[in-house]
C-alpha cells in the first residue's frame, strides 16, 4: 500500500533462479521469528500471567503498521496475517478528535496506520505544531527538512529537548497502547503481545514510561484481562529475518 510494486512469486523466482521462492506479509515474518526468541531478545512492558495455550499477537509501526497473530495448533503454531493497520482509527480523548478531524481533511478515511508510523508521527507533530511560531519550532523545522523527519522528532522527544515534540511523541505512544489492546482483545492474545519494529526499540524508554501499558488497560470491563496479558518490545531486529528463515527451512 505504501510502494507502486506489482509482485509475482513466478516472476520474481525465474528471475532470481530460485524455482522454490516464496513471498511472505512482512509480520508473518516477524510472528515466525517470535517463536524464536527468549527473554534476552526484548523488553518487559508488562509482565502478566501468560497462557500457554493463548493466541499471541505481534504489531509493530514503522513504514506502515503491520499486525499478525499466532494461535495454537496442535504442537505448535499457526501463524495468520492481519491488515488491522487499516481499520478506522478510534479517538479517545478531545485532542485526538481534533487529531482525527486534521487527518481526515488531510487523507479522507483516517486508519490507525494514518496515526502510527513514521509519517503518523510527523503527521501529529505537525497537527500540535499548526499555527505556533518561535525560533525554536524554525530551528526544529529546519532540521526535519534537513533529515528523516520522523527520527528528528523523536530524539528531540528522547532527549525532552523540545516540548512539542515530546508531545507528539506522548501522543504517539498513547495510540498505540489502544491498537495494542484492540489487537490483543480482537484475538483474545493471552499467550502475549509483541512490539516489533525500529520505532519501537527507538522509543522503548518512553514506552516503558506507563502511558502505553495505561492506554493498553484502558478497555472497560475488560481491562483486568488485559492486565493479565504480557507485553514486550522485540529488541531483536532480526526476528523478521529470523522468522523468514524458518518458514524456507519448513
């Protein structure tokens, strides 16, 4: 949805010379791979009481945010893929009404990928940003136009070296603390929920901070099952390439 690209197994596999080739969505891949890891590989947002038995989910924001989810059969797992990236974002709070409002005049149909991913939070940067001026925000301007834009804001989000940004990026990790806790809930993902991505391990201090894991709660009746459930930031950035060797070699 983000490249012009026309893919083709056949195509792509004649042209490579690799008769077996197969493609697969980018968080089947990484849902491959958290069945490779262990506890070194990531970080504990939220501890819960895992099942064993439970469905687990993987999502991560990036280019895109992409979801998938493993459920249990028989010994092991059966791996599915999602596009819960696309579902409509849902505001909880006034700011994010007027978040939504901005993005929809901007995009037409506002999706939780419009507000998590890189350009989501530059998007939201933007949005807290309209109309202000100061040499500050000039400064920060010229810095986004200079480099990745997204990566700019949140160092300076990090680093508490610029209070809009720390605001975006406040925004940011409350978003995706819902989605979090939608996916987990449309799955019923008691074995765990996973964060995979660059984003993510970029920003797993401010995730650790509790306003992710709070917004994650925050579903009503349900939110003493959510707090039963473990949520981990994947440090490992090569789960997706783990996950992708396990399926060839399968």
């Amino acid at each position: 949805t983000n490249l012009p690209w026309h893919l083709s197994e056949r195509a792509l596999g004649d042209a490579l010379r690799i008769p077996g080739l197969r493609l697969i969505n980018d968080f089947v891949a990484v849902a491959h791979g958290v069945i490779q890891l262990g506890p070194t590989d990531w970080l504990e947002l939220q501890a819960g009481t895992p099942d064993s038995r439970g469905a687990v989910a993987v999502i991560g924001a990036g280019t895109g945010l992409g979801e998938g989810f493993l459920v249990r059969s028989g010994a092991g797992y059966s791996v599915q893929s999602s596009e819960g990236g696309h579902a409509t974002f849902a505001a909880e709070s006034e700011r994010e009404w007027a978040l939504f409002k901005y993005l929809r005049e901007r995009y037409g149909h506002v999706s939780w990928e419009r507000v998590l991913s890189g350009a989501g939070l530059v998007d939201s940067f933007e949005f807290l940003s309209a109309g202000q001026t100061s040499a500050a925000l000039d400064a920060l301007r010229q810095e986004m136009a200079g480099g990745s834009a997204g990566e700019v804001i949140t160092r300076h989000a990090l680093a508490e070296s610029d209070s809009l940004a720390a605001e975006a990026l406040h925004l940011f990790t409350a978003a995706y603390g819902a989605q979090a806790g939608n996916l987990a809930l449309t799955v019923m993902a008691t074995g765990g929920v996973f964060l995979a991505g660059g984003i993510a391990r970029t920003i797993a201090p401010a995730l650790a901070e509790g306003g992710f894991i709070a917004a994650f709660r925050r579903k009503g009746r349900l939110a003493a099952l959510l707090e039963q459930i473990p949520v981990r930031v994947i440090l490992n950035a090569d789960v997706g390439l783990l996950g992708a060797a396990a399926v060839a070699a399968g």
